[in-house]
C-alpha cells in the first residue's frame, strides 16, 4: 500500500517536501553571494566570512547521519517538521544578528535544522508514497530543487541589493509557515518499527568536533586546534570501529574498494566547488564592480546546464560506467577554474566570465549523476541509503575543509576581501589550487573507478540520480542516510533501495 502521486495527499508530500528542503538549498546558494555586503556591514574580517559558510556547514556535516537516524526512530514527519521549525528560528536569529559572533553561532543552528530536515524530505517521500510512483516523486523533489538551486543566488543578488542581506535569511520564515501546517495536515507519519539500537551520539558529536576543530586551526592559523582535531578524528575512528554495525559510520562499509576510491573523488571534487563558489562570488562583485544581483545572476549558467542535461549524463554514466565521466569532469571543471583567471577588474560577462562558466557547468554536468550512481553501486543495496548518507556528508566536510584552507594557502589577509588588488592576486593564486586538487580526482577516479555490472543496475534502481543537480552535495538516497543492520529486512525503512 501506498499514496499515489496523482492523489491530493501525493501532491501536498511533494510541495511539503520541496519546500522544505528548498529553504536548506536556498541558503546553501544565497550567502556567498552577501558574503561582502555582511563583511561591509558588520565590519567583519575574512575569518568571519568564512565563519559565516562553515558554521552552517560544520553541523549540518557531523549531525546529518544522526538527523536521519532520528526519524526513523522517532518518526520522519515529527523530526521533518522540527527541523523546518528549528531552521527558521535560526534562519530568523541570523537576520536580526547584531554582530559576527551571533551570526556565526545562529549558522551553526542553521545547520542543526538542516541536519534534521534534509533527510526527512526524502525519507518522507519513500515512506509515503505506492512503490510504483516513487521515482516520478523523487523526480519530481530533484526538478523543483533544481529550479531552486537555478534561482537561488539571482533571489538572494536581487534581495542583497534591495532590502538588505538580512532578508537572505528572514525569506526562510514565510517558507517555513506554509511548509509546517501542510506537512502536519497532509504528510502521514512514518517511523522504522524494526530499529531500535541506541544511537551513536558519541559518535557524531567527536566527527562535529574533529572538523570544528581543524577548521578552527585553518582560519585562526593554530597548530595546536589542529594537532586536536587530528587526535579527536583518530577517537572517532576508534569508536565507530568498536561500535562496528551500530556506528554512525560502520568501518565495514569501506571494505568496498569502490566505495573507498568514489568517497576519495567526492573529496576531491566538492572541495574544490566549495572553495571556488565561496572566491568567485567575492571576485566578481570584489574585483569586477558586479553588485549583487548581477553576481549571482552570472553564477546561474552552472546550474541550468546541470538541470538541463543531468538526465542524459546520467544515462552515458550508464553506458560507459563510472571511470570515463569521473575522470573527464573533474578534468573540465578544472579546465573552467583556470579560465576564471581572466576574470579581473572590469571583467566583461560575455567574454571572460561566461565562457568559463559554461565549461565549469559542462564538467559538473558531466560527473554529478554518475558520481552519485557510483556511490550507489559499490556497497550491497541494503546499504544504499547509508552509502549516500556518508557521501553527501563527505562532500559537505569536502566544502567546510575547503573554505577554511583555500584563503589561508592563497595567502589572504583578515583585510583582504576590502581590496580589489590584494583580493584579485590571492584568486589568481587560488584557482589553479582548486583546479589541481580536481586533476587529483580525475587521476584517483581513472587508478581506482573500473565499470562493474552493478552500476548499470543501480543507475536503474535510482533514477533520481539523473535528475538530481546539486552543486553542494550529492542527493541524499531516498531511502535516507541510514541502512538496516544484518538480518533486519529492508522494507520501506532506511536503506530500502528506491523502486518503481
């Protein structure tokens, strides 16, 4: 049994659903674009700026498992509609933010709503609806997210312009009053009635503190914050290994070598789109005179490329196996970086920013969905949810590692950002670094990716991996980011591989 799709209650899912997930999207997308409008205001340095993105980042990346984990136990809809509820008072708290130090720590809580929601909005989907309309629904959550990842940084130039940045963040409210009520009303609740190990709370909160930590040592440049992160990540590897099936990250799941050699790639990818997105939004407006609104605007060929044509890379993925597109992407992306170097003072749109732009979308188009089909292929398909789950948080860590390092390693100053020629030279310093950490993906995915039969079947199984366009990270498995232990049965639970 099951909600059809054509149903009312099928249709108030999906908009609960995208709504709520699209408030996590939305932000994901908009800040960096009011990252110099809040400096400005709030006479911040750099520090704060990347404070500012990876505060969000560093809980939404160490609770996002233990989030997911929470609905199964306590029921999907309950924690969905506390994570809707918890972001917007957060997102509410940033906008009215009188100085850095509240902002940041309202991002951190940001992140902690997410880490709620963002499974939720999936898991919901796969719990609820008839096995023979899930895909259409998954399908149909990845197009209008993808829309909203299209318009998200022209809403957030257009509201930066306009009203002030701090309307970044108070959009999230309205959004969030509409997305409540409908989900209490129409979303069935859901929960696995088979689980019920205890959590691994210790787990999670040493995997938030290791990247707290080492992200700290990056921007306050303090060895002694990285020395403790390192060995705070060498007690979370203890203990997930000694909890085996009951860790948050099973160490049995990177028997795969696959599985090992794909998270690696992720790494190496999403660091370098979390470093360039977070550097090119601040050069364009920065170095090249775009306001806001303009800036976003010139990121968006990006994105509509992924949305366009995410469906058909991920049907040549299926052809050619993973090895061909996880080495040829990386290698335009990387390509697309290095063209950004044209991009400087007075910079025109049509001649330096677009055509890099296009190539940057051309890779990502080319390595997104076959990425994600890969993740999904290399662990049994009990498992599938779970192996997403540590991928999309691998790529999150990706991104937060990134936007701590990357300013630190072009040699930018806490004054930087405020002057169009210092911040000019660290980016040209900065784009090769990120296009040769992508060379190093591509390198690792052609020694390591071979083309097994089981991505073919899993591409199958997972069609929403063609239609999902992230930029931040790679889509959530429907089946969340939990998987059943040995011996328990899949069903609709966490890990049940998608159908229809």
């Amino acid at each position: 049994m099951g909600i059809r799709l054509a149903s009312g209650t099928g249709r108030w899912i999906v908009l609960t659903t995208v709504l709520g997930s699209g408030m996590a999207l939305l932000d994901s997308t908009v800040v960096n674009v009011a990252l110099p409008h809040i400096g400005e205001d709030l006479g911040t340095d750099l520090a704060a700026l990347q404070w500012t993105v990876n505060a969000y980042m560093l809980t939404l990346a160490g609770l996002i498992l233990l989030g997911g984990a929470l609905g199964d136990r306590y029921g999907r809809r309950r924690v969905f509609v506390i994570g809707v509820v918890w972001f917007a008072a957060a997102s509410l708290l940033c906008g009215l933010a009188p100085n850095a130090p509240v902002l940041i720590a309202a991002r951190a809580l940001q992140g902690v709503g997410g880490a709620l929601l963002t499974p939720g909005s999936l898991a919901l989907i796969q719990a609820s609806f008839h096995p023979d309309d899930r895909a259409k629904a998954v399908g149909l959550w990845s197009g209008f997210g993808g829309v909203g990842a299209a318009i998200g940084p022209f809403v957030g130039g257009w509201l930066v312009d306009g009203p002030g940045w701090r309307w970044v963040f108070f959009l999230n409210v309205p959004l969030a009053l509409v997305c409540v009520p409908v989900a209490l009303r129409h979303v069935p609740e859901s929960r696995d009635e088979v689980r019920h190990g205890r959590f691994d709370v210790l787990g999670a909160v040493l995997g938030a503190a290791a990247l707290a930590l080492v992200t700290y040592a990056l921007i306050g440049k303090t060895w002694w914050a990285g020395v403790a992160g390192v060995a705070v990540g060498v007690w979370f590897v203890v203990v997930e290994r000694r909890r085996g099936e009951d860790a948050m990250m099973p160490s049995s799941i990177f028997r795969s070598r696959m599985f090992t050699a794909v998270n690696l790639v992720t790494l190496c990818v999403y660091a370098a789109f979390g470093g360039f997105f977070f550097l090119a939004a601040l050069q364009l407006q920065v170095v090249s005179g775009y306001s806001a609104l303009a800036a976003g605007t010139a990121l968006l060929p990006t994105t509509v490329l992924m949305l366009l044509f995410s469906a058909k890379s991920g049907e040549l993925g299926e052809k050619t196996g993973p090895r061909l597109p996880l080495t040829v992407g990386p290698l335009l992306c990387a390509a697309g970086m290095l063209l950004m170097l044209r991009v400087g003072e007075h910079a025109s749109y049509v001649k330096d920013v677009l055509p890099a732009l296009l190539v940057l979308g051309l890779g990502m188009t080319t390595l997104v969905a076959p990425l994600t089909a890969t993740v999904l292929a290399s662990v049994d398909v009990s498992r599938s949810g779970l192996a997403s789950g540590i991928n999309n948080a691998a790529a999150r860590a990706a991104g937060l590692i990134a936007v701590a390092a990357l300013p630190l390693l072009a040699g930018m100053g806490p004054e930087t950002y405020r002057s169009a020629d210092e911040f000019g030279s660290t980016f040209q310093r900065a784009m090769p670094i990120c296009a040769g950490v992508l060379v190093a993906g591509a390198v690792l995915a052609f020694a390591t990716l071979r083309t097994p039969d089981a991505v073919t079947a899993a591409a199958a199984a997972h069609p929403e991996c063609k239609v999902h366009c992230g930029v931040t990270a790679p889509p959530l498995d429907p089946g969340d980011v939990a998987a059943p232990r040995p011996g328990e049965p899949a069903g609709d639970g966490p890990g049940a591989p998608a159908t229809g």
